[in-house]
C-alpha cells in the first residue's frame, strides 16, 4: 500500500522520505522475518534551494542504491472504510471510485485512488467483507513524484501513516490477539488495530500532544480522559464488527515527554496498557538506539521503512 507507482527492486528495505518546506526526512530499514528487523539509517537533512538542493541530498544519500518511498503527510489524503463491491478485481477501483464519490471533500475526478483490504472475520459469522479506500487528489500525487523525479530520486511507491503504523504494531502482537496502537503528532492522532499482521481498523483523532502535555503540566482537563473515550468506543465498535477477535492490549507510541497515558488508559480500560520503546522489537545500528522523543519524531518512517507487502489487490 499504495501501489500508485509502478515498484522496482533494488537494495533490500526501503529508504523512506518526506519532504517538507526545507527539510528532508528519512528512513532505511528492513523487514526480518525471523529475529529483529533493521533500521539502518534514519535522519532530517536541510535542503538547500529547489531541486538542485534535493538533488544533492539524494547524491549525497545514494538514494540510487535503494527501492525508495514517499510518506504523504496526514493532511494530504484521505481514508474512508467501506463495503467491499461485488465486482470483479479488474473492477474494483472503479466501482470504490463510485462508491465513496460523496464521502471525499474534493470531486472524485480529481482523486487518485487505492484500496486497501480488510480481512473478513470468517470465524464471526456473515459480516460484511470491507476495505478501506484511500484518496488523494491528482495534484497532490503528481507533485510529489515530480518533486522526485526532478531529484533523481527512484521513487517506486507512495505510502500513507496508517499502513506504517500497521507495521510497527505487528511487531508487538501475539497470537490469537488483536493489538491497539495509538501515535499522537503535534495536534492529531492515530489509533489502529491489527490482527495477523494486518490493518482492522484505523481512525484518526482530532487531539494531539499540545492537548495531552497541557493537562499534564495542569494547564488543561480532560484531554487524557477524552483519550479513553475515544479509544473505548472504538473498541466497542471493533468487537461489534469482529466478535471473534479480542484485542488484548491497548498500546502507546512513544511520545516526547511522558504524560502518563499508558498508565491512565490501563486503569480507565482496565486492560494491559503501556507506552512502548521500538528498542525492544527493532535493531539499530546506534549503540542503545534512539531515545524516546527521537522515536516518536522518526515513527512512521520507520514504519513504512518496514514495508514488505508481498500481494496486491
């Protein structure tokens, strides 16, 4: 996810980007299906004027070596869950194109479109089968892989947050167990569910740190408390669609200076709660590896650079 662009195979991982006003950031890792998987290399750069300071970038980089991605930002798409339609799979973008065409804030002419399956639940009787559709506009596609291209980088994917998170939740889970993991940004966040590797359900959340460093320096209520909330009406909704799979444990991304969330939520959820340190399920070259602010800055770049989808819808 997303297979926007057409994937090519070069050095093993991926080498993960985005590209802000003035400033590159990156990630290398790889999946192991055994043992720990790797992030080699991660990092912000400065770029220095235009393309030309891109270019250098990527030179300097060697991103030539490397199978490379894109990581949109959280504003520059969309994510809808919907029905699966009953249509061929050479059908199948089309009739999601159809479908979500009054769900998206911009005409659908204009979307680029990806789908992205969700398991059905064959042990919890005759649910529907749904998907989660992702929409992003033309420009925003195209601006992204000339920003690129003109760079000379070898751009073969173009990837979203939630199908990273989905890779770093995987990581914690255990058998038989669904996993909840929630990230929190400067002023949103994202809760995700996973089951067998796979992405259940994801939802954005309309608060971040600010809101959660605020309360714990007492300068505002209720923002932990909203939190928990949210999270347990999510879990309510998740064990209605999917009866057969219980989600264990309710997890943490690491956050730059520690509000006391896992230990709210395990006493508010009355479940196992904690807030989690990639240390223990990735390797780094680093000695002791990166602390937690740097952790939570690099999140979803490590995520996706553990990309290693082997399907396609």
């Amino acid at each position: 996810m997303l297979g926007w662009l057409a994937k090519g195979r070069l050095a093993q991982g991926w080498f993960v980007a985005s590209v802000g006003a003035d400033e590159l950031t990156y990630a290398h890792g790889q999946h192991a299906a055994t043992g720990k998987s790797s992030i080699t290399t991660y990092g912000a750069r400065r770029i220095d004027g235009d393309k030309q300071g891109l270019q250098k970038l990527a030179h300097e980089l060697r991103l030539g070596q490397y199978q490379c991605a894109a990581l949109l930002n959280q504003g520059e798409y969309q994510i809808i869950q919907v029905e699966a339609p009953s249509v061929p799979s050479d059908e199948l973008k089309s009739a999601i194109r159809w479908r979500i065409k009054d769900m998206i804030d911009f005409h659908v002419d204009d979307a680029t479109i990806d789908v992205l399956d969700v398991p059905p639940d064959e042990k919890g009787g005759s649910r529907a089968h749904l998907m989660y559709a992702v929409a992003a506009r033309n420009d925003v596609i195209q601006s992204c892989v000339r920003q690129f291209d003109e760079a000379r980088v070898p751009l073969s994917v173009i990837d979203i947050r939630e199908t990273a998170q989905r890779n770093i939740a995987a990581l914690f889970e255990t058998a038989e167990r669904g996993v909840a993991l929630v990230y929190f940004a400067q002023d949103w966040g994202l809760l995700t569910i996973n089951y067998g590797g796979e992405l259940y359900l994801a939802r954005r959340l309309d608060l971040g740190i600010k809101q959660l460093a605020a309360e714990s320096a007492g300068q505002e209520g209720g923002a932990l408390e909203r939190v928990a909330v949210e999270i347990q009406r999510t879990l309510d909704h998740f064990e209605r669609q999917f009866r057969s799979i219980p989600v264990a444990r309710v997890l943490v991304a690491p956050l730059p200076s520690d509000v006391g969330l896992g230990e709210f939520l395990r006493a508010r959820l009355g479940m196992e709660s904690s807030q989690i340190d990639l240390n223990e399920v990735l390797s780094f070259d680093e000695p002791g590896g990166p602390d937690a602010e740097t952790q939570w800055r690099f999140f979803h770049h490590f995520g996706a650079a553990l990309r290693h989808e082997t399907k396609a819808l």
